[in-house]
C-alpha cells in the first residue's frame, strides 16, 4: 500500500493541480482509463468546496489531500479545516437563494456531495466542527503503485 500526500492552499488555481495528481496516480494504480474523467472531477469538485470553505472560514489553513492504493482499489481523501456544520456556510458555498428557507436542509447542505458520489464508485463523508473529511474511491487494478 502506498500514499501520496499533498497540501496546498486555499486558491482556485491549486485546484487544478490537484485534479491533475489525482488523475496521475489513478491511471498509476491501474484504475480503467474510462474512470479518471469521474476521478478528475470528483477531485475537483472536494477541492473546490474545500477552497470555498476554507476562504470563508481559515484562509490561512492548508487543505489536505491523501491519495493511496489499498486492496485494489484507488482512493482520494480531501480533508479541510472549515466547520461543515452551518447551513449558511453551505448554502452560500452552493450558491442557493433560498430567502423563504422551503428547501430541506439535508437537501442544501448535500448537493456538492451528490455530485462526487454521482462520480466516485464509493463515497463517505466525514462532517465535523473542525471540517470535513470526503473519501472517494474507485476500482483499481495494482495493489500498490509502481516506483517513478
């Protein structure tokens, strides 16, 4: 089992860096080259919410991402340091103008989240005080990644 870790701060254009990682060490542990276009934008997605939470809340803290292989299978851990746990917080990161407050809670706070299980093969989420955690993962055909 191997792990890459990588860190990087609350800007867009880290975003992209991460996408393109990710994608790097997925087609690495052999997951189907059909797959990483969901893995890129799954990625891209956790890293995007990430960002935006993250420059609401503690611009100043680094987002985490792990990326490993384990039993033949890829996985992608985001982790942040903003609270997940206002609804404000998220309906702004999603964007929703619900004035009247008719949408479900579980609805607003949970669409960013729909997206990246639409995407990843195996999706949980981790809200806390302290952040978020996202572990998505796919299929992959190594059980460890092969040396550079």
């Amino acid at each position: 089992m191997a792990t890459v870790e990588l860190t990087f701060s609350a800007l867009p254009a880290h975003v992209r860096t991460a996408r393109l990682v990710a994608t790097a060490i997925a087609r690495r542990t052999g997951v189907q080259e059909s797959l990483l276009d969901e893995v890129r934008l799954a990625v891209g997605e956790a890293c995007s919410r990430a960002v935006e939470a993250h420059r609401l809340h503690c611009p100043g803290e680094p987002i985490r991402i792990e990326l490993r292989d384990d039993s033949g299978r890829f996985e992608v851990t985001v982790t942040d340091s903003a609270p997940s746990d206002e609804l404000e917080h998220d309906r702004a990161l999603l964007g929703f103008d619900d004035p009247f407050g008719q949408l479900p809670d579980d609805l607003m706070s949970g669409l960013g989240i729909a997206v990246i299980v639409g995407l990843a093969d195996d999706v949980q989420v981790y809200p806390s005080q302290k952040g978020m955690c996202i572990r998505m993962s796919w299929p992959a055909a190594t059980n460890g990644l092969s040396p550079a």
